[in-house]
C-alpha cells in the first residue's frame, strides 16, 4: 500500500512540475542576464550598425526568424501589419540565428527581408547569443519585452493577438 501512495505522490509532483511548466515556458532563466548587442543589417526599414537588446528605455518587439522558413515568411505580412498599427513608441526588430557566413549570406537575408517587405530593424544573432537569453529554439518565435518578457509566442498568431500584448505594456 505505501508503495502506491509513494508512486502517485511522485506521479503528483511530475504532474505540478509539468503543468507549471506549460504555464510558464518562456521562462529561461537568462532575463537578467547582460544585454546582448545584435548587428542589424542595411535592409528595407533597417541601417547598418548595431542595436542593444533588451533596450534600456521601453518595451521592443523581438522577432526571430530563419529565412529557409515557411511559416516565417507567411508571419511577414502579419508583423508588417502590425508593425504599421503599432504604437510608434515601440521598436519592432527581427533576428536571424542562421549561421551567417556558412549557410546563409548577409546578402540572401537582406533580400528575403526585401522580398517579404520587412519594414523594420532586422539583425544577426550572431553566435545565437540571443537566442539562447530568451529561450527561441524554435521560429517563428515573437516576444514582447518589457523589463522581461511581457509575452511570447512561438509559430503563428494573428495581428490582434499581437497588438493586445503590446497594448498592454504601453498602457500600463
């Protein structure tokens, strides 16, 4: 009999321990770590140069995505869509944790950026630096960055959703 109880206490625990999982997967631990600087590239919408993320002052929209994904070029006219609807006050920027270099050129991102109308900041996450802070082991993933992550969401979402997350840390 206590051999049961024992065997459904440890099937309870996994059971917590998932469900909290599932609640809080954005959740990687590296928040607080130091910012990461990206390298954004001279495309559409976006100069040469670098940007710091997360951003000192205000919330961001960071965006990862690979240009060999389809779900990722289909999510371009939803980001662009919201990027125009936006709040000014809130920075959009895209990242690209493909090896740049290797398999992927500087060139073939900024025309995939060009073909699929980015509009904005787009960068190389250089060493997937970033990727790693915020957990994005898959793409599309979109997060809303507000003194930590105010929302996450990994594959596609609409325009709504999107627009709701950022409503809510500029009104506050």
């Amino acid at each position: 009999m206590r051999r049961r109880h024992l065997l459904a206490a440890i099937g309870g625990t996994a059971a917590v321990g998932t469900g909290t999982l599932y609640v809080r997967p954005w959740r990687s631990g590296n928040e607080s770590a130091a910012p990461v600087t990206v390298e954004t590239l001279d495309a559409p919408g976006s100069d040469a140069g670098t940007v710091t993320v997360p951003p000192a002052d205000g919330p961001l929209v960071l965006e990862f995505f690979a240009t060999t994904c389809s779900t990722c070029a289909d999510q371009m006219a939803v980001l662009a869509d919201a990027y125009r609807r936006a709040d000014d006050s809130v920075p959009f920027l895209s990242v690209t944790s493909e090896p740049v270099g290797l398999s992927v050129s500087r060139a073939d991102v900024r025309e995939w950026w060009r073909t699929h109308d980015g509009g904005w900041p787009v960068g190389l996450d250089d060493g997937t630096a970033l990727a790693q802070r915020y957990d994005a082991t898959r793409v599309p993933t979109t997060l809303v960055l507000d003194e930590g992550i105010a929302w996450r969401h990994t594959g596609p979402f609409d325009v709504d959703a999107l627009l709701a997350a950022i409503r809510a840390v500029t009104d506050g």
